[in-house]
C-alpha cells in the first residue's frame, strides 16, 4: 500500500488565487490541485530517465528535441 505524506508550504497570493480557482473550477480540493501539480512536474523532471540514450550525445538530444 502507498504511503502518502503531508507537506506544508507558503505561496504568495495570486499562486493561492490561481490554485482556489483550479479547486473551484475541477470541483475538488485545494491538496488534489496542488498534488496534481506536483506530480505533473516531478513527471516532466524525470521523464529523461525513461527515454533510450544513445551512445551518441548528440542522439540523446535530437531524441529530447522529438518529444517536445
């Protein structure tokens, strides 16, 4: 079974707006707005590790330049 943890943090108002806006409009709460943000980036971060590098550099980034 998954274990969740509980993070706490500050933002500045017009980020609190924007998220409050999210929640009311997805018709859900402000942790699952915020939980989804966070996984979307922490995906887009670590995304790399899951495409084939070549031996080539240069392949590796013609291959990051394909999937933007």
């Amino acid at each position: 079974m998954q274990r969740y943890r509980v993070l706490q943090t500050y933002v500045p108002p017009l980020i609190a707006d924007w998220i409050l806006e999210q929640s009311n409009l997805r018709e859900t709460s402000v942790s699952v707005v915020i939980r989804d943000h966070l996984v979307a980036a922490w995906n887009r971060d670590n995304d790399h590790a899951d495409r084939p590098g070549g031996t080539d550099p240069r392949t590796g980034q013609m291959l990051d330049l394909w999937s933007e």
